[in-house]
C-alpha cells in the first residue's frame, strides 16, 4: 500500500506541484480582468498597483500570488489600505481547481467509476507530459467561463476578448496535442473531442474563413456593426435599454452571415471528395473549429429567430461567442447538449431568486443568460456518466456522439494509427463497467 502511494507521489508530485503553481498565477491575473475589462482598462498597464495610494506592486514582494497577501497581512504596504480577501481566494479556489482537474483528468482509475467516465483511459494514457495540450485547454475554459460569469453578472457584458481567447488558445493547444499525443492501441480512440473527415474539416476551414470575411468587410465599412446606436437608448444608470429597432437589426447579422454560410457549404464541397482522412493535426483543428461554428450558431440562430419573433433582442453576442468557445474546447457534441441544458439552470435559477426574495420580502436578483451556459458547460463535464447513461435510456439504438479520429491512416506508425470512433479496440487495457456493457 505504501508502495502504491510512493509511487504515485513520484509520478504526479511534480506535476502536482507545477499545476497548482500555475493555477495561482491565472487566479492571480484573473483578479485583474475581473477588475479592468468591465471598467475598459488595459491588462498589461499600468502594472499591478494600490487603488488606494497608487504604489506598484512587486512581483516576488507585493504581488506574489495567495503569499503575498499573507505576508502583507491583507493591507497594503505603502498605505496600509486593507485589501480584499477575494484575491487571495480567488487565486487559491483557482490553483485547487487546476489541480482537481489533473487528478480528474490523469489519476482516475476504472475502480474509480465515475470520475474514470469523466476523463477515460486516454487522459490516463497520456499522461500530463504528453497531454498537457489538452489539460490547459480545458482549464483555460473553466477558467474563462468563472471570469465571464463574474463579470456578466455584474455588468450584463461579456468582454468577446474572454472567449476569443479561449477559443484561439483552444485550436493552437489541440493542434498541438494531435502532434505530441500517444496514438497506438486503444488510445486513440478516446481522442477527447470529435475529430472530422475531409468533408467536416471543409466546412470548418470554410466557415472559418467566412469569419474573416465578414470581419474584414465589416471594418471596412461595407458591413455595419449591428445595434452600433444601442448606447443612445439606454437610461443613465441603467446597463440594459428597450431598444425599438431590434428586428431591423437582424437584417445586418444575417448579411453578416451570408459569407460564413458560404463558406461551411463551399468548404464542405471542395474538400469533401478527397478520399482518405486527413492527417491527424488537421482532424484535431477541423473539430475544434467544427465545434467553434456549431456553438456559435446554435446561439445566433435563437438570437435571430426570437429578436424576430419578440421584437426584441433575444440574446446577446456575447452568448455567442461564449458557447462557441465551449465548442472549440470540446467539439461540436457537447455544446448542443449545453445548449439544452442551459435553460433549465435558467429555470432553476429564477424558482430560487423568486422563493429567496418572496421569503426576505426582497427584490429578485436578474441574472444574464451567460452564467447559465456557464453552469451547464461545467454540469455536463462532471456529469459525463449521467449523460452516457441518460442517451442509452432515452435513445439505445442511437450511439452516442464520441471522441476519437476517423477511419486508420497508417497501421505502421504510432504517430499516424488512427481508429473509427465507436470501433471495438484489442488493446487489454480496455475495461468492462459493472453492468455488463463496455465503456471508454
């Protein structure tokens, strides 16, 4: 037994180590982008500095992350302003969910049930040297998701720099992980996400760039921002405005469209009757863009759909950039399920206010629809084994949507074996759940 333990220390310890370490110091900058964006500050200057006296605070003195408020004893050492816990616990909260998500991810083991259904055997595979591509992607995310929700509810605004950003680190990581990731035997078929074929790689690439078409035509003028006057009808002191004119601004975010359209169709024509499967670093972007554009337009569609329907604006962009970047993160699957789960958190959330204010006879709290994507985004990956269980009830012919590559490339190279998703590997490693039927 205590050889067990020993040598699970050597080989995680380290890690261990490292990844709280670093989840520190994202707590620590997620402070500041809590702080800046909703005031339109610059992240990078001025440096870190007292709000109260404005002295700068030193890095390895002031400004060392949870230590450094300890050391200072929660005030400031210029002015001796007190400072607010929130800091230290944020980075704290941050650095034990970094590591929360290593042990989910790369130390559960099949007795472990539901935490192994959570990761799976390809995480454990890998291992943090070789999956750290796909650790930091995932932990980018949650890490996003906490500030936009922290920010949207106090503000009802999503800074779109969150989730670009996410989404950006999101294909550059993947893509990574395609050229570093053990492939051979069984492992390749728990590839985390979805990966596409020639066709589904066509469509991202090409309503990828119909993004950029669109975004070059609107900053040169020939598009126009959509709601670009919103500003003039909202009430000082409010943050939300009855705007009049939202139906007729549907028409300019279908224009802006048009080109994205055109490019998932014509994309998925040019590329679709190669025969093969592309290389696997071209799968893993295909879908991880793949799942940027389903997100993305899931939201859109219902933003449009309902602006048109209510006469005013159903959702906000902000929305849609937030699941899209789930989508990049996971593959066009898990946000359509978030976006059906979302509602219900909606739901809940609003029984709870409405019963918690009627009780203190108080005023019911609105909260924006971002955090409710947030909540379902985070739900659904902790509750994989319900999910897995939940469409083997409600649809058993129907298999479920899973990661893995596409039909075998090369069967001679570890860095080039691929399998179909959904094939039934060799490899002895694979493991039985105990109701009988076999599981990744």
């Amino acid at each position: 037994m205590l050889g067990d333990y020993s040598q699970a220390f050597m080989t995680h310890g380290p890690w261990i180590v490292f990844v709280f370490l670093f989840g520190a110091c994202v707590g620590s900058f997620i402070n500041v982008v809590n702080w800046r964006m909703p005031r339109g500050m610059s992240l990078s200057h001025p440096p870190s500095r007292c709000p109260i006296c404005g002295g700068r605070l030193r890095f390895f003195r002031e400004n060392l992350p949870i230590l450094g408020w300890i050391l200072l004893k929660g005030k400031c050492r210029y002015c001796r302003a007190r400072i607010h816990p929130v800091y230290p616990i944020t980075e704290f909260a941050v650095a034990l969910a970094f590591v929360g998500l290593y042990y989910c991810l790369f130390m559960s083991t099949p007795s472990q049930t539901w935490w192994w259904e959570v990761g799976g055997q390809w995480w454990v595979r890998q291992g943090f040297l070789l999956g750290w591509p796909a650790f930091f992607a995932v932990a980018f995310l949650f890490v996003g998701l906490y500030s936009i929700t922290v920010i949207d509810a106090r503000t009802f605004m999503i800074p779109l720099a969150i989730p670009v950003f996410i989404t950006c680190a999101a294909v550059a990581l993947w893509c990574a992980q395609a050229f570093i990731a053990r492939t051979s035997g069984a492992s390749g078929l728990g590839w985390p996400i979805p990966a596409t074929g020639w066709m589904g790689t066509g469509a991202a690439i090409g309503g990828m760039l119909g993004v950029g078409v669109s975004m070059v035509l609107q900053m040169a003028g020939v598009f126009r921002p959509s709601f670009a006057d919103y500003e003039q009808y909202v009430p000082e002191g409010e943050v939300l405005a009855e705007y009049p004119f939202a139906r007729r601004e549907m028409g300019i975010e279908l224009l802006f469209l048009t080109p994205i359209i055109m490019g998932i169709v014509l994309g998925a024509m040019a590329l679709g009757w190669i025969d093969g499967v592309p290389p696997r670093w071209l799968q893993a972007v295909g879908g991880s863009l793949l799942g940027y554009l389903v997100g993305g337009g899931l939201v859109w569609g219902v933003r449009i759909l309902g602006t048109l329907a209510f006469g005013r604006e159903a959702m906000g962009l902000g929305d849609v950039h937030l699941l899209a970047a789930v989508g990049a993160v996971f593959g066009w699957f898990l946000p359509i399920m978030v976006f059906f789960v979302a509602p219900f958190i909606g739901l809940a959330w609003t029984v709870a206010v409405a019963i918690s204010a009627k009780c203190r006879n108080g005023v019911q709290r609105e909260l924006p629809y971002g955090p409710h994507l947030a909540v379902a985004t985070l739900l659904l990956f902790l509750g994989r084994p319900v999910l897995i269980d939940g469409w083997r009830v409600l649809m058993p012919t129907v298999e479920m949507p899973n990661g893995g590559f596409a039909t075998p490339v090369d069967n001679s190279s570890d860095w080039t074996t691929t399998l179909k998703p959904g094939s039934m590997p060799t490899d002895a490693n694979w493991y039985s759940r105990t109701d009988g039927t076999t599981e990744r």
